[in-house]
C-alpha cells in the first residue's frame, strides 16, 4: 500500500526547503524518469542526475582490508564484548570481513595482556587490531602497529548504577508492567523475539512507555555488556549531530563547512547541505554494495572506510560529487563519516576534548554507562558503524526519540528534529524506495498486509535494530551475532504482532 503520510509529509517539506534555500537540483525534477523502485528505473534515473563518472577505487589489496577488518572484529569481540574468539571468528562481524575471507590468515596472535589481535597472512603481511581504552579496538596501518592521535580517558558522571532506578540505573520497578499490558502475552512475544538457538541472540530488550517490559539474553552477556551495533551507530551519529545543532553548533539546513570543499568557490560539494548528508542523499561518490548498480567483484570504499588505516575523514571530504544533493538517494558510508567530520570539527573548535563529547553531552544525559565508539587510527570516531552499547542502553537512545528529543526537562534535540528522522527522505521517495529518513534512520510509514502501524528504526548490518513505534510507545532492541541474522530477523517478525496484540496503543 502506498505510504499513507508521504503525500502530506513531501507537501510540508516542499515547503520547508522553498525557505531554506534548496539547491536548484531535487529529488521532484519534472525531467528525471520515473522510478518505481526496480533496479532498472532506479538506475535511470540516478543517470539522468549524474554530474560524474570518474569513480577511482580505494588503494591496496582488498585480502588484506578484509583482513584488518577481521583482526578489528576479533579485538572488539574478544575485549569488548567477552565473546569467545573461535566463536567470534565463524560468527561476528561478517560485514567488513566476509567468513569466506578468513581461511587465507595463516596465523592469528591473541594477546590478552596488551589486548591486541595480529593476523599473519601468507604473503607476509600483518593487520593487527589493538584496544586503546574508552576508543576501543582500533585497526592499525597495514604492518604497523603505530596510531597517529593519544587516547582519552572518557568517564561517564553518573550515580552508582546498582543504586538508581532505571532509565539512569539499573534499578526496575517492584512491577515493570505499565496497566494494559496482556503480561501473559507479553512474555510469550519476548521469548519468540529471542528465537532458537541459531538466531543467535545476544540481548533483546522491550519498553513500554519508558519502562522495560521485559528483556532477555544469551548466557554469554548481561544487562552491561557492550553490543556490537555495525550501523545503527549511523543513528547514534546523527543524534550527536542533532545534539550539536540544539547546542547552536550548526543549522540542519545550512551548507556543510567540510573545509576540503571551501577551497573552490565553484566547488559543487558546497551546495551540499548538513541535512542532505543525514539523508543519505549528499551524492558523494563511492562505491558501495548496496547500491543497484553495484559490481560484486569490486572492493568498496563503504568497506575501506572501515579498514583503510588512512584518516578516513579526510579520505570521505575528498572523494568526488556524483550526483546534485538531494536529488539521489544512496546509502554510502561517506555520510555517516562526513558527519561525524563535523561533529569533530565542531568540538574541537570549541576547544572541547572530542572523544569524552558523546559522553559529556549526551549519554550522561540518559544514563549511558556501556557506550564506547571506536575510532580509526587518527582517532576519529568511525561514526557509520562501530559503536558498542548495552542493550539497554541502545533502549534508552530509542526512548528519546518517543519524547521528541527532551530528556528529563531537557531539549537535548532540536523541535522538528524527530520528524525530520521519522520522514522518508524526498531523494529516496523519488528512487521508490520510500524506506530512509532523516538522522540515519530507517523508516517504515507504510501499512502493509501486515497490518503493522509506522515505526523508523536504527539498523545494523548481521539483524542488529532498535525499532521505535511511536502509535504504543515501544522500544524494541534486538542484536546478535552477524550469522543469526537471517532467523533472528524472522524471531523478531513473528515476534512484533504479538507485541502490539499484548501492548495497548497509547497514541
């Protein structure tokens, strides 16, 4: 069915963007063919818009990217999250370091005393992967062992957990159910949403009107242990980004100041605007596997943004424009980078310490004690996708997007800003594919067979979400290991109508 808002939502946002000076390309241009979402008429259209062919490959050797990814993925699972290490090396992480990759490391170093991963591949190259405290497990440059920034310590200033009632500690009410919850049926939801053994199933946790209604995990973590999350840290990126706009930092429709693209007066990277960025729809040119175009024997810069051991900002503020903003959407890892480029320029201009600001700013806030986001080898934060919470806690950054962004009396997002998330994309309404929002959030306004009300999500590659559904006031957080994926997505779907059977709707 089609997305019953998007007429009305489009109409408010033709509007909005008449007022804030919308480049002269757009996703609505009367020229543009159609697209209705097959891969055919989405590529058609994305020619019509192309300014530039030019695409240059990242440099290096993908075996050994792949293999710096894997040695990232083994560090974080084995010292971030606890996981076992050959569990997490036929399990976790299969994203940046495809399981069919592996095989060639001819030897793997674990080093629990400096908690560093080396892996030795035949042609003699070492990719070691080391845990710098509160940044995390940072990828090194290829057989070098060298990071070109010093650590942060970054605490978090809160109340002892185990002493605080929850969302700030870990303390539930005597009786977690809020009146009209079927609590029979809640828990029968909660136990299917966790699903069998091979959905592989690390944390789930549900709210309901702020509170948990229920949660379960594997035996192998807690209610503390940090999740891997892979992109719905783009979420987290954009929150942080809307944290800085309330702060006055920038305007969501102003022209980005990625200061590679300031140079040039006639440079079309400057027409690109904060909010184009955080809708996937800057047009920056990468190469990325989900695009529909996509050649599967390339090496992806989506991935080398991961694995590079380059300053991955500077990489992305110089890759070149392929289409006008917002006109085409694309989800490409450049965005979420670039973002979190601003973010550190933004903070740093402040003569603020950059890795302790999403804990100053925002988690304290919500009593965020497990989250770390990891960076790369010049201490920038790797915004599109490596950051590590609890699963309560991924709960708790959920729930802010139920209260419109306040906390405790608190705007920590500005007015409009929940809307701008939980709105299709002009860009990605236009491909047909009216599944992305605002913010890096996913969204889903339409009603299908299903029977589902609109929700908008933070998504991560291997089944890892945070789904937020405004009409009952629910947070559901479900993440696992990268191989469950497939039957924890299918635990989670036949888990949710049973949930909103169990849950009245509050809205």
């Amino acid at each position: 069915m089609k997305n019953k808002i998007s007429a009305t939502l489009i109409a408010t946002l033709n509007v909005l963007m008449a007022v804030t000076a919308i480049p002269a390309y757009s996703a609505e241009s009367s020229a543009a063919p159609a697209s209705d979402g097959s891969t055919d008429s989405i590529n058609a259209r994305a020619d019509y818009f192309r300014i530039n062919r030019e695409y240059v490959a990242p440099p290096g050797q993908a075996l050994h990217h792949y293999t710096a990814g894997y040695a990232k993925i083994l560090c974080s699972a084995v010292f971030v999250t606890g996981l076992d290490p050959v569990d997490a090396a036929a399990n976790v992480g299969g994203f940046i370091s495809p399981f069919d990759q592996r095989h060639h490391v001819v030897d793997t170093r674990i080093d629990r005393v400096r908690q560093e991963v080396s892996l030795v591949l035949p042609d003699g190259v070492v990719r070691t992967a080391r845990r710098y405290g509160n940044q995390g497990c940072v990828a090194h440059p290829m057989n070098d062992k060298a990071i070109d920034f010093t650590p942060s310590v970054v605490e978090a200033d809160l109340p002892p957990s185990h002493s605080t009632a929850w969302p700030l500690g870990d303390i539930l009410p005597a009786d977690p159910w809020p009146g009209g919850v079927d609590t029979e049926l809640a828990q029968q939801a909660l136990d299917t949403g966790f699903g069998p053994p091979e959905a592989r199933t690390l944390g789930l946790v549900v709210t309901h009107r702020g509170r948990i209604l229920g949660e379960r995990y594997s035996d192998e973590v807690d209610v503390h242990t940090p999740l891997e999350s892979w992109s719905m840290t783009k979420s987290l990126t954009g929150t942080l980004m809307g944290v800085l706009i309330q702060q006055g930092a920038y305007e969501l429709w102003q022209n980005a100041p990625i200061p590679e693209w300031q140079d040039d007066p006639d440079d079309p990277r400057g027409d690109i605007r904060i909010g184009d960025i955080m809708r996937m729809s800057s047009g920056i040119m990468i190469n990325a596997p989900s695009d529909p175009d996509y050649d599967p024997n390339s090496y992806a810069d989506h991935f080398y943004l991961y694995t590079g051991g380059v300053n991955q900002y500077e990489y992305a503020a110089t890759r070149p424009p392929e289409y006008p903003p917002n006109s085409v959407g694309r989800y490409r890892n450049t965005d979420p980078v670039l973002t979190s480029y601003l973010i550190r320029l933004a903070v740093e201009g402040r003569g603020e310490d950059y890795h302790s600001f999403p804990q100053r700013a925002l988690f304290d806030k919500l009593g965020i004690r497990t989250a770390l986001i990891e960076t790369d080898s010049h201490g920038n934060f790797l915004g599109q996708g490596l950051a590590f919470m609890s699963a309560r806690d991924w709960a708790k950054l959920g729930n802010l997007y139920l209260r419109d962004g306040v906390w405790n009396g608190e705007r920590l997002l500005p007015e409009g800003y929940v809307e701008y998330a939980s709105t299709t994309a002009p860009a990605w309404e236009s491909d047909g594919r009216p599944v992305y929002g605002g913010a890096f959030f996913w969204v889903d306004n339409e009603v299908g067979d299903d029977g589902l009300p609109p929700s908008f999500s933070m998504r991560g590659a291997g089944g890892q979400s945070t789904t937020i559904i405004p009409s009952h006031d629910l947070v559901i957080v479900r993440i696992g290991k990268y191989t469950g994926a497939s039957e924890g997505g299918a635990a989670l779907g036949e888990m949710l109508p049973m949930l909103l059977e169990a849950v009245p709707e509050v809205r």
